[in-house]
C-alpha cells in the first residue's frame, strides 16, 4: 500500500470546560475510526515538556488545531512553540460559547455532540489531506501540470 | 487560613490510556470526592500569559501519564506549587497482566486505577488542608 503523508491533530484536551472534552474525543475519534490511518497525534503539552523533536511536530506534519473555545489554546501554542498550522477548528463556532465554556459536571459525556462537528471537521481535514497530497506529488516530479500523473 | 482550591492538574496525554487515566482521576477528585476543596484548570492555558497571572503561587498536585510529566514541568513552568505528583503508569502496576483500556475508553480495570489515584490524592488533600488549618 502506498505510503500517505499523515496529517497532524492536536487537540487543546481542555479539562475544565466541556469544549475541551469534545475537542479530546473528536481527535480520538479521527484516531480510532474516522481517519485511522492518516492521523497523528501529540500532547500539547510535550511542546513544553519534550524537546526538539516534539517542537518540530508542526513542521514536520500539516498540522489541524482543534480548539475547546475561544481561548484556542491549541492554534496559540502550537504557532508559538512548533510552527505554523494549517488549519484550525475553535468548536465554539459550531456548538455556542455558553456549551464550549461550561464547567464538565457529573452527567454522562454526551457523544452527540462529537458527532454534530464531524461534519466540518472531516472536511477542513479532508482538504488538508488533498493539498498534502498535491504538495508531495509536486515534490516527487509526478505531477505535469495537468490530470495526469507519471507512474514511476 | 489560605481556603484557596487547590488544582487537580492531569496531563491528559492523548495517546494512550496513561493520559486518560489521569484525566478521569482529576475528574474523580474534583466532582465527586472533594469539590469543596479542589478544582482543576486547563492544562494547555497555563501556557498563555494572561492564565499564568491567575495561578502563580497557588497548589496544584499533578496526575501524569508518563515520566516526561507534562502536568508537572508546564504547573512549574507556569509558577504554581506543585504539592504532590503522582504517575498513573505506576499505579496500573498493581493489575500486572491486566487491561486498564485505551486513550478513548477504560475498562473495569482502568477504573480500579482511577479510584486507587483518586483515593491517594483525597488523603494527600486532606493533609494540605491540615496544614493550612482548613481541616
């Protein structure tokens, strides 16, 4: 099977606020069923903790934030300590503040709402996934300009 | 008499069930076995400025997955006094040859993990707040 650049998502994880647990389960997800074999993943924190090859996540893979609320932690420190990144989801434009900011409480985690923002998340990923894909069919010479492609 | 919460900081790494588990214990600690006392914040906000103001100086005990604890280096980072640390991959030494789940789910043994932490950290609490004399 030909080998395909993955594409990097980082969530915030944020503990305090629901937004930040959608965030968690949505990279989960592209982990374990949505994407499994296109996706990886870095805690946010390591960008702090690890060390050089940990900061160079962002420049070694097309990277996606995904953020818990407005506060994007995610987008903020992965631009400031790993590189530019691609793109970047901020849930509270999908699901409202008032759900992203509320405090996680003792109810069940609800999936529903991980699934209401698969749509656009899959598909900001999905473009990223074509345009990384472009770049590294340029990159190879395969590419001449038109529909078609030179086999090696 | 300081009645300050003290944070219930996990790392909730995102690759595997070390980081999961950590992040179920402060949930544990903080809405079920001591919301009087604790509390928990954002661990990636303690990376931003205007949250660092907001938590120099106070108590935080870290629940890390693994030995690079992030929980730890990023509440140093960030000015707080970690109190006490704790490493969830020890604890899963005591189920040797069990499953404890995955980054996404725990199982029944995972969950053993959880309230073992948790019930440490309870104990851990209440030995700050004597300290303190809040107890």
């Amino acid at each position: 099977m030909e080998e395909r650049p993955k594409i990097g998502v980082i969530s915030c994880s944020g503990e305090k606020c629901t937004g930040g647990s959608v965030a968690r389960m949505i990279t989960r997800k592209m982990l374990d069923t949505w994407r499994p074999h296109d996706v990886v993943t870095i805690c946010l924190p390591l960008f702090i903790a690890g060390g050089t090859e940990e900061r160079s996540f962002a420049k070694d893979f097309p990277t996606i934030t995904i953020d818990g609320c407005k506060k994007k932690c995610a987008y903020r420190i992965t631009e400031k300590l790993s590189g530019k990144v691609n793109a970047s989801v901020d849930l509270s434009t999908v699901l409202g503040d008032e759900l992203c900011e509320s405090t996680i409480n003792q109810e069940p985690f609800s999936e529903e709402l991980v699934i209401k923002t698969k749509k656009e998340v899959l598909q900001i990923f999905d473009r990223i996934r074509a345009e990384a894909n472009f770049r590294e069919l340029k990159q190879s010479g395969q590419y001449k300009g038109c529909g078609c492609v030179e086999e090696n | 008499m300081s009645n300050e919460k003290i944070y219930i900081l996990p790392c909730s790494g995102i690759g595997k069930v070390y980081g999961l588990l950590s992040r179920e214990v402060a949930y544990k600690v903080v809405l079920d076995l001591e919301p009087q006392y604790t509390d928990t914040i954002c661990l990636a906000s303690l990376l931003l400025e205007e949250i660092k103001e907001q938590v120099v100086g106070k108590s935080v005990i870290c629940v890390d997955g693994c030995p690079k604890c992030c929980a730890e280096k990023s509440s140093l980072e960030a000015g707080m006094v970690v109190e006490k640390k704790y490493l969830t991959s020890h604890f899963v030494r005591k189920y040797r040859g069990e499953d404890p789940g995955s980054g996404s789910e725990l199982t029944e043994t995972g969950k053993k993990v959880v309230d073992d932490i948790a019930k440490a950290i309870q104990i851990e609490v209440q030995r700050i707040l004597q300290e303190r004399g809040e107890l």
